[in-house]
C-alpha cells in the first residue's frame, strides 16, 4: 500500500488481514475446493482472495474502494480463476451475478470474507434475502455480531438477529481472531461464523413470514419486559387485546412472565401462526 502511496480507510472498514494461518484457518473452515464457485465482499489488498483463488474453482471480488484495484492487480495478476468486479456490493444483484459470471453457476456457491464492518448486517441480510441456495458462507465478523449470529434461545446475545439468520441457516461460531492479527487493528475483536442451510427441517411452516419477522422485531423491542407485555405493545393496548394476548400465550403453554429470549424459533413461529388465525 506504501508503494501505492495509500492508506486504509476507516470509512470503509478496512482492517487488513495478512497472517497467512488466520487466512489458510478461514479457507479450510470454508472447505474450499475446486469444485466451488466463491464470492468475495471486499478483497481489500487480496491476501484472501489469493488463498481462495488457489484452493476454489473460480473467485470473483466485489472491492468498491478503485484506489486498491492497482494493488489487486499486482497482487493477483497471475490467477485466472479470480476477477475483481469494482462494485459496492449492496447494489448488486447477487443472484444475476453468480449467474453472469461464473463459468457453471449450477456448481457450489460460497461467500467467504472477512466484512467491512461497519455494513455487516445489511450484508448478511442482502445474501440470506437472496433465491440463490448457498453451500456456505464463512464469514469474519465483529466478535459479539457473531455471538448474537450463533446464540442459542436462553442466552443474553439471542434476538432479532440470531432469529433472522436462523431462519434458514444453521450457524457456527468457527473460532475468534484477536484485533492484533490485522492491519491497522480495528478496536473490536472479531470471530469467524459458518453458515449452512439448514439440516433439520423448522417444525412449523410460518403462515406469514412478514408478520412472523413483525412480531420477533416487536418482542425484542423490550428485551427485558415479559413476553406478555412486549407481545401486547405489538398487538396494542387495551382490554380485551390484554385478555386475547393473554389466552393465546394459554392456549399454547407458554408462560407469559418469561422473557423474550427464552421463546425458540419455532415457538415464534407457532405464535405468529395463532396471531395470523386469531385474527389478532
Ligand atoms: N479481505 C481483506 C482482508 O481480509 O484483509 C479486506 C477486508 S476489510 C475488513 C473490508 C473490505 O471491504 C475493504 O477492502 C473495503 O474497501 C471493502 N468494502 C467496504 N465497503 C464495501 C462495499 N460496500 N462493497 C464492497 N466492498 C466494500
């Protein structure tokens, strides 16, 4: 980058990882081969995407900041397998992407990156939002993003979020990178989280996923009040929805004095199910 005459940018997140056992540690987590198509978000200065470019298929590079372009093009200038598209990768169709630039988009898709942080989320929501049926997605995260990414039901980092993602992905906290490993070092630690289709089947299809996301986003809003109470501020106040609400959590054997935290997804799911034939 000295060469370049460039400096990281905060703004963009750019934290650089360059210990090449943190990056071989990621692409095996990722258990990249050839068989595999890979996206990345952000390749930075490419020590990433020279790891995936020699043990995957075919890589393409989503990078928004051009000033790096000369530096992954020294960088990566003699794989053939890897193209840099210089994009900001939340306007991108990744769908229509996958399909326009790899040579066989049927074969296994996976995102593997270490994320500007500052747009984690709308990141993993952008490829969880998507129709494409991703084989992995490994991913670098701020260390207590990951932890809400992988918290089970019961635990203080479960929420909207862990919900969200657990939707459709089974999720791992693979292992956690201490802030000293990157260039410059960013003022958080960070953790790597694997991300995999679900295995087991939900219980229960929702009826309406919106009002399913609804009423989670809603039942979180209060962490610390009881379900029956966050579960009327999304129903609204009054008499009669207090002794609707009320019976509902009955009905279904849940105990209206826990928190929102100890409802499972699938509990979620029979609630909103009930909400949508209830009427409420
Ligand atoms: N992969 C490199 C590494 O591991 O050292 C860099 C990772 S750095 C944490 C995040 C990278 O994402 C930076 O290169 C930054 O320029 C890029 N980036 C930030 N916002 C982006 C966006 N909206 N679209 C694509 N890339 C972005």
């Amino acid at each position: 980058m000295e060469r370049y005459g460039l400096r990281a940018k905060k703004s963009l997140g750019q934290n650089f990882l360059t210990d090449l056992n943190v990056l071989s540690k990621i692409v095996s987590a990722a258990d990249v081969g050839p068989e595999d198509n890979v996206i990345e978000i952000g390749p930075g200065i490419g020590a990433l995407t020279e790891q995936l470019a020699l043990a995957a298929g075919q890589v393409v590079a989503l990078e928004v900041d051009t000033s790096l372009l000369p530096v992954l093009d020294e960088v990566l200038g003699e794989y053939d397998n890897v193209k840099v598209i210089n994009q900001d990768v939340l306007d991108v169709d990744i769908a229509a992407l996958i399909d326009r630039e790899f040579d066989d988009p049927s074969k296994p898709v996976k995102v593997v990156a270490n994320l500007p942080y500052y747009i984690t989320t709308p990141i993993l929501l952008q490829l969880l939002n998507t129709e494409v049926k991703w084989s992995k997605i490994v991913v670098m995260l701020q260390k207590e993003v990951a932890q809400r990414l992988a918290a089970n039901p019961g635990t203080k980092a479960y929420g909207t979020l862990s919900l969200t993602v657990q939707y459709k992905m089974d999720a791992e906290l693979a292992f956690e990178v201490p802030r000293t490993v990157f260039v410059p070092s960013p003022n958080v630690d960070s953790a790597i989280v694997s991300l995999e289709p679900r295995k087991k089947e939900l219980a229960v299809k929702p009826d309406d996923e919106k009002l399913l996301f609804r009423l989670i986003k809603g039942c979180f809003s209060h962490r610390r009040k009881t379900l029956s109470n966050n579960l009327q501020s999304v129903l609204g106040k009054g008499a009669e929805i207090k002794k609707q609400s009320l019976q509902l959590l009955e009905d279904l054997n849940i105990s209206p004095t826990i928190r929102p935290e100890s409802l499972s997804l699938d509990q979620f799911i029979l609630l909103a199910n009930q909400l949508k034939q209830r009427n409420l």
